[in-house]
C-alpha cells in the first residue's frame, strides 16, 4: 500500500483543465492545512504569470483573491512551513524569477543555497525574498532556451537536497512541470484535468485515480494526464492507483494514526534535519548559530532546560556533550529551573529544548539563564515561535509539524540536532579531531536506513506488546545514554496507554524498586552501551530471578541476551554514541501498539495537550 512517510509538510497543489484555478487550488491547499504551515500562495498563468500570496492562514489569502481574484485554467499553489527565511508575505511562495514569466513552489531543502545564491549573485541577480526556493525560479530561467522540461531538468542538476519542485511558465501555457528528489508528489488523474499535489487529500473529492511520482523523477502534466520521467532523461511506466480511503483516513497517509505516521517519518526526518549542515568530514554548518569559535572556545558549562520528551532529549544531550566535549552539563526541568535560583552565569551556553517553541515553563527557564548572563540557544521546531525569536542562537530541527500529542519525530529530530551541535562546538574547540569528526559523520549518514530497518520489524514488536497490554505496572532500565532513552520510552508507554510506568538507572533498581518486580512484572531494558553491558546484564539477572517478564531493545548482533529475555527488539549495531536514534523507535512502537490493544485515543491522549503555554 501507498503510505507518505515524509516529514516536510509544505503542501503543494498544481491544476490543469478547464475549470478555474485558483478556487480549485484554494480548496486543496484547505485540505492540506493539517500539515501546518505560515503562509500560503497561489500562481495562475493566463497570458503572464499572476501571484497572490500571503502570510498567516489560508483565510487571508481567500480575502486577497475575493478582491483581486486570478483568472486562469493552469495554476500552482503552496502553503508554506517556513525553513529558509522567516514567515512573512515575500517569503510566501510561489516565487517568480525576474521576467515574471517563470514561476515555482518547493518544498524540502536546497542544501547548496548559499553556494548557488552567492555564485548567482555574482553574476548580478537580485532576489526579493530570503527563501533557497526563489533561486529555482532563477536556474529555471537561466536554462530555458524554449523547452520547459529541458530547462528544470538542467536546473535541478544544479541544486542539491531533498525536495519537490513545481515549476510553471507563461511561454508553454496548459502544462506544469514537477520534480521529485524524496519530498513527495502524486498526480490525480481527471476527466479531462489533471491534478498535482503533495498529498492526496488536495485532490482526493475531484479524483480516486493517481500516479505516484517516485525519488528521482520528473512529472509533466497538462490536462490530458501526465508523463513520467527520470530526472536524467528515459520515460517511466506507473500503473494508475486507485485509492478509496475516505479524507480523514488521507490525511494520515494510509496510517491508523498520526502517532505511526510520524514514527515512520523518522528516517526523513533525520534526513532532513542533518541535510545541507554535515559534510563527510565531520564539518558542520549550522544556519542559524551565531556564536563564533572565539565564544565556542571560552563556555565553562552547559545548562539545557525543558519539559517532558524535550527534556529526555536533554539527557541524550548531557551524555553526548559530557562524552564528546567534556564540558560539565546539567539538565534541568524547566519548572524547576525557573524558581530555584540556577547558578547559570556567563561564559556558558543554555540549550532550550522545546518542539513547540511555545512551552511556558521552558521559555521562562530560558529568560532566566540569559537574564543571568548565558547565551541561550533554542533547538526547537517552528520557525519563528517565541522561543526561537528570543534566543540568541538556533538550531531548527525540521520535523515538520507533529500531529500526534506524543512526540516521537520531533524528539529524534532533536537528538540529531544534539549531534550537530556537539561536533559544531567541539571542532571550535579542538576536541573533536577530524577521525572523530568523520566517525560521527559517516554513523549519522547510516542512521535513516538503519531506523528504517527498525520499523520493518514492526510486528515483532506489536507481537511483543502482547506482554504488555494487559500489566499494572511497567519498568523501564539502562544505563548512561540507555537510560537516557529508557525514560523516554517510559513517557511514551505511559501516556498514551495509560500503564503506570517507571524509568530508572539500571543500578537504581536494587535500591528500593526492585521490591514492585514480582512474577510477570515486565521490565524493559535497553541494552547498547558496551561499557556498561555487563552491568545492566546484572540487573537483567536480578529481575529475571524474581520472575520478570524481560523485553530487551538490544543489538542485531548481541548473542548473549537471548538466553535472558523473554522478547528481544533488535536495532542494527551503530556507534554506541548514536544509538539512541535507533533504541528509541522499538519503545515508540511499543508504546503505540500497547495503547492499540488497549484502545485508547492514541493522537488525544486523555487530559494532554500538544503545547503546554501555560503554567
Ligand atoms: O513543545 P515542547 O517540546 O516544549 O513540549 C514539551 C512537552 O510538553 C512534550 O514533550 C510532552 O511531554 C509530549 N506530549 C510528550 O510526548
């Protein structure tokens, strides 16, 4: 079955046939809202190309053309989660180049931006806005020498990254030009029209007949259907799918919930977050950390704050910081930080953490620490939220919005930041050399395709929840970066199961906990690290004596926890140092498939919302 496993959500709707555009782009872009976005636009070709786009919701957009409305039969439109620039009208896309006679909307990332943007400005373009996408409309340009299809694929060849890219002009009118480089693109097929979205619930109430373009290929549409082509050249043969899911059903991608549709995501998302700031020699560039190698050098000590699964993607960021930088590093609750008089002063570097960027706790935790003197860097996944616009640096994670109350891709997307973060600071201080550098590096690039190995063992772990479903209690257990990730597989299960449980330290246990494991009491433990292996193997004896049920979250290649656990999730062998991104998707699953057999509101959980904005 066709399901979207990606994690960009700008939403893109292209029309060709004989009704008016922009009405019929308008409501696709409607249908699309729930991936999240900031603006919105539309461009209609009839004679010239003529654009409307706005910042904000949909709605202002709709008053714009009910005042100004576009005639025309061929059109594209996009609603913007903005990455490259802040949200506002110029950034909104589509994007024109400087005839006006081109026009595009992008999704996804153009990782060569600077490059291409500088090299173009050499040569004496100007650019309206702050966007990677504009550039396109550019190299369009450049390259066209009478044949649009010849001239998007000579640009692309230029841009590297994960992206779509929807390209139209006033010389070829009635067709639309699209590639795809991962971010994703169908083509609804009409009577007599032709649709092009980035998902199918744009088009899905005008057709249940589409052709998914796939990685690497260009789509050109007009109102007769479309063709499908490699990007490099040779026609391509797509069966037409017929889907019959209803709209909500569309809206997840084919998937029961969000929660799954967002874990599946992950591979994309670690993709994307790590796309355009890590080269293979472990030399990062992060766009929006200012700090030089000068203040880098000189920070005596990191504080990082947050709340909930933010937080938990703190204590994976104490242990890398602590291990690779040997820097002195302190998580704190947000709410506890904000009211206990932290010892934060100058020169150190506050690492807030928050997927909302909204979250009260933490941006008062944050004031705080800056007040007091230290630099505050927001690693947070909206662009332009209070938190990113009150810090001094930051790094966006780009895992898209999430849905789902419990977090799941927005929390790995946050480790990988973590990641980029450490190697950003310990290149500028010396203490990550080049091997070091390059071992990260290269165990980061292996990452997507190892999570993806992962979640093809899904129904293991549904077998697995089996255990589960039905206890009172659960424990979870690891040590130094395991337990990091056994806390936050602990949150998972509890809130969207709604099953008492517990994370500890494995040395923990057998100060007081170890009293609650009786026969059939299911003890989670996550069981990575090889320098602590035999320790948490000791605790693993010490429930397994007392009759627990052991899961274990181990690697493919460990032939000695067989003998102890009652269910083994294997993760591929990574760096000990990367394996959370791979320990965690086992947990999340399990979560989920517990909470399934339970039958709770898995997106809703009782008595949670997305973003806590209060205190
Ligand atoms: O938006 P934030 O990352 O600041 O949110 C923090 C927590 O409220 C959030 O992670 C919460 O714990 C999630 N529901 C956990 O899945």
């Amino acid at each position: 079955m066709y399901q979207e496993v990606h994690a960009r959500m700008c939403g893109i709707m292209g029309y060709v046939g004989p009704r008016q555009a922009a009405p019929l782009i308008l409501d696709g872009l409607r249908r699309l809202e729930y991936r999240g976005y900031d603006s919105a636009g539309i461009a209609v070709a009839n004679g010239d190309i003529h654009v409307r786009k706005a910042e904000g919701k949909i709605g202002r957009l709709a008053s714009l053309l009910e005042t100004d409305p576009l005639h025309g039969t061929v059109g594209i439109g996009h609603t913007r989660w903005a990455t490259h620039g802040v949200p506002s009208d110029v950034n909104a896309h589509p994007h024109r180049d400087p005839s006006g006679r081109f026009v595009v909307v992008h999704n996804g990332i153009i990782e060569n931006f600077h490059e291409l943007r500088e090299r173009l400005s050499a040569e004496g373009h100007l650019f309206e806005s702050e966007t990677d996408t504009e550039i396109l409309a550019h190299l369009v340009a450049l390259e066209y020498d009478g044949d649009i299809v010849a001239a998007v694929r000579r640009a692309v060849a230029h841009a590297e990254g994960a992206y779509a890219l929807v390209v139209m002009t006033a010389n070829e009118p009635g067709r639309i030009v699209a590639v795809r480089r991962v971010s994703p693109l169908i083509v609804g097929l009409g009577d007599g029209e032709t649709f092009l979205a980035s998902d199918i619930p744009a088009v899905l109430q005008h057709t249940r007949d589409f052709l998914i373009v796939e990685d690497g290929e260009l789509v050109v549409v007009d109102a007769d259907g479309a063709t499908i082509e490699h990007i490099e050249g040779g026609r391509v043969d797509r069966a037409v799918m017929h889907v019959d899911w209803d709209a909500e059903q569309a809206e997840k991608g084919g998937y029961e919930h969000f929660m799954l549709k967002e874990i599946h995501e992950q591979p994309a998302v670690i993709t994307e977050t790590v796309g355009g700031r890590l080269d293979g020699e472990g030399e990062v560039w992060l766009e929006d950390v200012h700090f030089d190698d000068a203040f880098a050098r000189a920070i005596d000590r990191v504080w990082i704050t947050a709340c909930g699964t933010a937080l938990h993607a703190g204590l994976v960021g104490r242990e890398i910081f602590q291990r690779i930088l040997r820097l002195p590093t302190a998580v704190e609750y947000a709410h506890e930080m904000r009211y206990a008089d932290p010892l934060v002063s100058a020169p150190s570097l506050t690492v807030a953490i928050s997927q909302s960027g909204e979250t009260a706790d933490t941006l008062a935790a944050a004031r705080l620490a800056r007040q007091k003197g230290s630099r505050l860097l927001a690693l947070t996944n909206v662009v332009g939220s209070t938190l990113s616009r009150e810090a001094d640096d930051v790094l966006y994670t780009r895992a898209g919005p999430e849905i789902s109350v419990a977090s799941t891709k927005a929390y790995m997307a946050m480790l990988i930041g973590e990641y980029l973060l450490a190697l950003r600071i310990g290149r500028a201080r010396g203490v990550v050399d080049e091997a070091l550098s390059q071992r990260v590096a290269h165990g980061l690039h292996l990452l997507p395709a190892q999570v993806e190995h992962v979640l093809q063992a899904e129904n293991d772990v549904a077998k697995a929840a089996h255990r589960i479903a039905d206890a009172q209690d659960v424990y979870f257990i690891g040590r130094g970066l395991d337990y990091a990730v056994a806390m936050e597989g602990s949150l998972k299960l509890k809130e969207i199961s709604y099953l008492h449980s517990e994370a500890m330290p494995a040395g923990e246990l057998k100060h007081g906990t170890l009293a609650l494991v009786t026969a059939g009491v299911p003890v989670i433990v996550v069981l990575t690290q090889g320098a602590v292996y035999d320790k948490t193997m000791s605790a693993v004896q010490e429930v397994k004596a007392r009759g627990a049920t052991v899961l274990a979250v181990a690697y493919e290649d460990d032939a000695t926890i067989g003998a102890f656990a009652d269910e083994v999730l294997r993760i591929p062998r990574t760096d000990d140092l990367l394996s959370p991104v791979a320990s965690i998707v086992p947990l999340q699953l399990l979560a989920y498939h517990v909470a399934r057999l339970r039958g709770h509101d898995i997106d809703q959980p009782r008595n949670l919302a997305k973003s806590v904005t209060v205190e």
